[in-house]
C-alpha cells in the first residue's frame, strides 16, 4: 500500500493546500518530519487566513521554538493563550521560550 500512500501524498500536494485547515495540517506534517522551517512557511500562511487559529499559532510557537527564535515563539503561544486560555502546553512552551529569550 506504500505506492497508494506515495500516490495519495503526491496528489495533496499537487492541489496544494488552499485553507487555514489544510495548512495547518501541512505545517504539522512538516515540523512532524523535521521541516521548521517549511512548517514556519506554511503556519504563516494558515494564520494570514484564520489569525485567531490557536492551534496554528501554537504549532507556530513550536516551529519558531525549533528554528532558535524564542521572541517568536513566545509571541505566537501568546496569541494561542489570548484565545485559548486554558492551554496547558501554551503556558509551558511560552514560559520555555520566554527563559530562552532571557
């Protein structure tokens, strides 16, 4: 089933995402296989269509974690917690990149 699979994949990416979901989706998929910053990419773009994702954001914050930029990265779990405040893993990762930032 690895051919189908293989198929499958090369057809999703050949329609290309085309909505916040579906970029997310993408961004999580890449930081998934080690692609900060592919994922950092297509994040932005899910976030330029729903600024108000708390997942995009979050996963954002993880991408910017992960490419060694810790200001951005807080900045992004902040906008997850500003609309979903009850994020344990927000809390978390913001106050890991806060500590980073210095």
């Amino acid at each position: 089933r690895t051919d189908e699979a293989d198929a499958a994949r090369a057809r999703a990416a050949a329609t290309g995402p085309r909505s916040a979901w579906e970029y997310l989706a993408v961004g999580r998929a890449k930081l998934a296989a080690g692609d900060a910053a592919g994922a950092a990419a297509d994040l932005d773009r899910a976030l330029g269509l729903d600024p108000g994702s708390a997942w995009a954001n979050y996963h954002r914050g993880v991408a910017a974690l992960r490419l060694n930029d810790p200001a951005d990265a807080a900045a992004a779990f902040t906008a997850c917690l500003a609309v979903a405040p009850d994020v344990g893993w927000c809390w978390h990762n913001r106050g890991l990149a806060l500590q980073a930032a210095g």
